[in-house]
C-alpha cells in the first residue's frame, strides 16, 4: 500500500532547509560587513563555507549509504540547530570575531554539505513508498529550490532587515529543526542489513573502498558523465553572468539594482511554473528535446539580450520563456540519475555527482570579472553565450546523450555481480 506522508514530509523538510540556507547566505555576509565593514572578508568568510560544503557532500555519499539517509539528514539538521544558533549567542556575549566566525562558518558548511546530499538520496525511497513517478518528486523538489531562490531569498532579507542579522541566525536555526523533524517523523529509516554488504559473509566495505565503488560507477555510465560534465561547464557560466555581467550591465546602462531583481524575477517566477509542470506531466514528455530545448534558450537568447540591450519588454520576454524551459532540466536530470544509480549506491554517487557539478561554481565570478576587464561587459556576454550556446550542442554529438530516454533494466540496479554495494537495505 503506498503512502504519500514520506514525500510531503520530504517536500516541507526541503522547503525549510532551503528557507534556512537563503536566510544564513544573506545573515552571515551581512554579520560580516557590520563587523568588518570589508567585502574581501566578507568573500572569505562565504568561501569558508561553500568550500567545505563541496568536500563534505562528495566525501559523505559512503555514509548516507552506510548508516542510512535518515539518520544523516536528522543528525546533520539537528547539529546545525547547534551551530548556527552559536553565532547569536557569540554576538550577544560580545566575543564573536572573525577568528570564530570563519570556522563557525566551516562547520556549517560541513554538516549542510551532507544533509543536502541525504535529502537527495531519499528521492527514489519517497518515490517507491508513494508510488510516484521519478519526474513528479524531482519536479516538486526543484519547485521548491526555485522557489526558494525567489520568495525565501525575499523573506530572507526582510527578517534581517527587520530583526537584525544575528536574531534572523535564530530563525534560521529554527528551520533546521523543523527540516529534522519532519524527517524525523515522516520519512521511513532505510538502514543497512546488520553486518553484511554484499553477502552475509563478507564484512563490511572500509570507507576508502565505498568512496571508490561510487566514484568507479559514476565514471563508467557514460550518461552520468556526459550530464557532469555539461552541468558543470554551464554552471561556471551562468555565475559568471549573475555574479558580475548582470550587476555591471544594470550599473552601466543607469538601470540601477531594481533591474536586477526584475531579471531574477522574470528568470525564476516562470522556473517554478515550468518546474511543476514537469512534475505533472514529466513522465510523458520526451527527454532529450525537452532537455536540450531547456539549455539552448536559457543560453545564447538569454545572454544575446543583455549584450545588444534590447528593450525591457523584449528582455524580459526572452527570460520568461528561458526561464520555463529551464525549469523542466533538473527535474528530468534527477529522475535519469535515480533511474541509473543502484539502490545500494545513491547516496555516494548522486553526492559525488553534484558536488562535481558545484565544483567550477567559484570561479565563475573570476571568469566573468576578467572577461569584463579584458573586453568590455558586452563583450564578455556574447563571449559567455558563446562558449553556452557550444556546451549545449553536447547531447547532439556525444552518442551516450541517446541513452537519456532508456531506462536500464531492473536487474542491473539490484544485481550485485559487476558493481558491489555497500550494503543491503531494509525499510522500517
């Protein structure tokens, strides 16, 4: 009998980390300009985080599979309850400095990195327990992450602007304890069958030789590789764009900052439509066209706009359409990656597969600044559409891209004769 309680809790749980992440992304930089009054150290500071979080989420896919999604997503929300709630505390008590603060900000990213990645890894689980396709769940979740991009980053910012940046570190601790319980209570444990891993009589695998198994089987599916790769590459230039080519052309055409949250707006509002739409209907459509339609408007017409300025309603057209598209290709991209990874083996695999495709991220702002400084802004941006519009063609010459649509038979995820797992499983 399927029951749809584990994806709703699942659904509130990611709906409140991901209010909480915006709410310290605009808390914790804030904290540091009224510290420091110095942006570098504010750049620091964010770096202390991201970074961490990178490693942590690739490094914690062997745990996720060894002990269970359950208890890493509850016991990492529970800890940054703890570690979050430290900084007002610090504040209140008068002796919180950098020095503090950037390890603080450390271990945030520490525990976040794999709680993000076993909320992750119980996508298939929910999926399973609710009878629900693959495409739904992804769907709703990436609504949800849109979502959040959007109205939690707004909320964000008006609790810090209302209550100041260490009492909005409050609330944010508090969703974190939300995000653990409804976990907790709602989502079935999936736990390993005690002493056993591939047979009865074989001990279990040692951490490197787990880490190694997810990081053999990523390399080997060709489809898996081919969306790394693609995903990686246009992440490093869609920061490019959002973290300096879209601030320098709103300051250089006099279009002030209020542009720039219309473009957001007009990028993300349509997202969320295109991503529930794909939660409704996902399973039906045609992967690879919708996929490859997705990223070809969302990248030369989108940057093409900005670099020939063309008028505000015509922007702003082109970005709702972009926009629309763009929020069908996570939720196909989540499906075939659950589709394709063995059960024993999503937790390290899916972590390593996005912290791979994160990890080009922070140097996106590099690339834009010195294509910018190098050229010019509007340059830069046809130069950036450029090297999109080419990452895009990518489905259209590898061969391992006509995979997309083929669902690997159910015995090559179950059977354990070329690619051992970790661990059996059992729900409870």
């Amino acid at each position: 009998m399927s029951s749809r309680k584990p994806f709703a809790s699942l659904a509130v749980a990611e709906a409140f980390s991901i209010s909480g992440t915006r709410l310290s992304q605009i808390a914790v930089p804030w904290l540091v300009l009224t510290m420091t009054g110095s942006a570098v150290w504010t750049g620091v500071v964010g770096f202390a985080e991201m970074l961490p979080y990178v490693v942590a989420k690739a490094l914690g896919g062997p745990i996720v599979d060894r002990v269970g999604a359950k208890v890493v997503a509850v016991t990492s929300d529970s800890c940054s309850v703890l570690i979050v709630g430290l900084i007002p505390m610090l504040h209140w008590c008068g002796i919180l400095h950098l020095a503090l603060l950037v390890p603080i900000s450390a271990l945030m990213g520490v525990v976040r990195g794999p709680s993000d990645g076993a909320k992750s890894a119980m996508v298939p689980l929910v999926a399973e327990q609710g009878a629900v396709p693959l495409e739904r769940i992804t769907g709703v979740m990436g609504a949800i992450e849109r979502l959040g991009g959007t109205v939690g980053a707004a909320a964000a910012g008006a609790v810090v602007a209302v209550l100041g940046a260490p009492q909005a570190l409050l609330v944010n601790a508090v969703t974190f304890a939300v995000a653990a319980t409804c976990i907790s209570y709602g989502v079935p444990r999936v736990k390993p069958v005690a002493g056993a891993t591939d047979s009865d009589d074989e001990p279990i695998s040692p951490y490197k030789e787990q880490l190694a198994e997810g990081w053999r089987f990523l390399r080997s599916d060709s489809v898996l590789v081919g969306i790394t790769v693609m995903v990686a590459l246009t992440n490093v230039l869609d920061q490019a764009w959002s973290a300096v080519l879209l601030p320098v052309w709103a300051h250089d055409t006099g279009r002030g900052a209020g542009a720039v949250g219309l473009v957001l707006a007009a990028l993300a509002g349509p997202s969320i439509l295109g991503a529930l739409t794909a939660a409704a209907i996902g399973e039906r459509l045609p992967r690879l066209p919708i996929y490859v339609l997705g990223f070809l408007v969302a990248g030369l017409p989108r940057f093409a706009v900005f670099a020939f300025d063309v008028p505000l309603w015509s922007l702003v057209t082109v970005l709702a359409v972009a926009g629309f598209l763009s929020g069908f290709i996570n939720p196909i991209l989540g499906a075939i990656t659950f589709e394709r990874i063995p059960r024993g083996l999503v937790g390290r695999v899916s972590a390593l597969k996005t912290s791979l495709c994160w990890s080009l991220i922070p140097f996106g702002g590099l690339v834009g600044g010195v294509l910018s400084a190098l050229v010019g802004w509007r340059a830069a941006t046809m130069a950036v559409g450029a090297a999109y519009f080419v990452i895009t063609l990518m489905p259209l010459v590898r061969k391992s891209f006509r995979e997309f649509s083929k669902r690997p038979p159910e015995e090559s995820l179950t059977s354990s004769a070329d690619m051992p797992t970790a661990r059996d499983v059992a729900v409870t």
